[in-house]
C-alpha cells in the first residue's frame, strides 16, 4: 500500500451509512479519484468544508491498486466557498464546472491542464459577477483539451471564414455562415470574436460589456446539450442555471 500526497478540487460528495462520505475529487497528479471518509459525519475533528463541492483541498491518502475507494489519511483546506456562498448564480455556476468535469471525465485519467482549468475557474468565480460568460469560457476550453471543439471560426460547408454571427444546429453544434444556414439552426450574435477573445485572452482581461448576454447564455446552453448528446450524460445543473430564463 503506497501513501500519496496530493491537492484536489472536491467535485461531489455521496452520503454512505450512517457517518461516512465518498467523496469525487479531481486530484492534481492522478486525476478524478473516488474516496472515502470514515466517520466524518460524527467527528468535530475534521472540518465539513473540506469535503465540500468547490473546496480546494491537500490530501494525504492510502493507494491500493486493487480498490476502486481509498481512505484518506489528512486532508488540509487549501481554499472553501465561503465568499460566495450566499451567492446562488455564484454556486450554481460552480456546480455546473464541477458536474461537466465529475460527469465526462475517466476515473484515474490525470490531465494537469484540465486541473489548472478547473482551480482557475473556481478562483475566478471569486473576482467577477460574470458567471455565465465564465461558465462558458471553461466550456470552451474544456471542449478544446478533450479533442472535441468545433471550429466556430469557419462555415462547415463553404468553409468561409466567420468573424461575427454564426449558426449551429442543436446537439452536434456544427457552425455555419449566415448564407449556408439551414432553416433550423440557431443564429447567435457576435459569438465568433467572444470565443476568440476567450480562447486568446485572460477571462479577466475580456471585454464583457461588447457581447450580448441573452447570445452567450443561448449559446452556453446549446453547448451543454452537445455535452449532454456527446457524452450520452445529462448534466442536472443546467436546468438551475436558466430558471426564469428562455430555457
């Protein structure tokens, strides 16, 4: 039996028995891991908001090749969602984050990029009110180090170049120009230079105010169905984060 250090980023917590919790976590050197903490329901001991979705934690921990579960020896808080717990768009932006990456990624599959993306966005939901463009930020990239982005910046069928307004058809997102457009694809405006500048530049640095925000959450939608439909998954907190909207 190995010991292994690591930092993590809890993605979800599962009740078991009595006084247990398994607990998902996106660790940093050996990707999504599954653990279980053994009596922590009944133990002042250690700290609940360790264990909480969103906590940035380190860990130190039993490894058994053999066992799908392994037992946590210490866990130390690194950073909890305090600051924006009370935030409900703040939250419920952080559960869709978690729920993409618990959800579509392979148990024991380390990616260090995909970690780094992850923590950035979980510290950036601390420093900004724009949750949906943020959400859609990590999407973006989150589609483009899984292999599976589209090429938003030309038409499928003419392959013209796109600069401004594109279209896509629900579920495969394949883009077009507005002249090759079919009669059932959805129009979104100025898309094309938001996804350039978040694939270009710092989340921070982006100039928010020049994009039409009812455009970036249809568009953030739309792709969450493609993650739904690719991944053959759904994904329970999108139905949260449009309440009260169009969808």
């Amino acid at each position: 039996m190995e010991i292994i250090k690591s930092e993590g980023i809890i993605l979800k917590k599962i009740p078991v028995l009595e006084a247990d919790v398994a607990v998902v976590i996106y660790t940093q050197n050996h990707g999504k891991r599954t653990f279980i903490f053994k009596g922590i329901k009944k133990t002042k001991r250690r700290s609940q908001a360790a264990i909480e979705p969103g906590s940035i934690v380190h860990l130190v921990y039993y490894y058994n090749d053999q066992k799908s579960m392994f037992h946590v020896k210490e866990i130390s808080l690194l950073q909890d969602t305090a600051s924006i717990r009370d935030n409900y768009q703040a939250m419920i932006t952080l559960f869709l984050l978690l729920e993409v990456v618990e959800k579509t990624s392979g148990q024991n599959d380390p990616n260090l990029t995909v970690y780094k993306l992850l923590k950035g966005a979980v510290d950036t939901l601390h420093k900004t009110d724009a949750y949906t463009v943020l959400a859609l930020s990590f999407i973006i990239h989150y589609l483009k180090l899984t292999g599976i982005m589209p090429d938003y910046f030309h038409c499928s069928l003419c392959h013209k170049e796109i600069i401004d307004d594109l279209y896509l058809t629900e579920y495969n997102l394949t883009v077009y120009c507005n002249q090759c457009a079919p009669h059932n694809s959805f129009m979104f405006k100025a898309i094309a230079p938001l996804i350039y500048d978040m694939l270009s530049k710092k989340f921070l640095d982006i100039e928010i105010s020049l994009y039409n925000s009812l455009d970036i959450q249809k568009f953030l939608f739309h792709t969450l169905l493609f993650i739904d439909h690719y991944f053959n998954i759904h994904i329970k907190t999108k139905e949260l984060l449009f309440h009260n909207t169009l969808y």
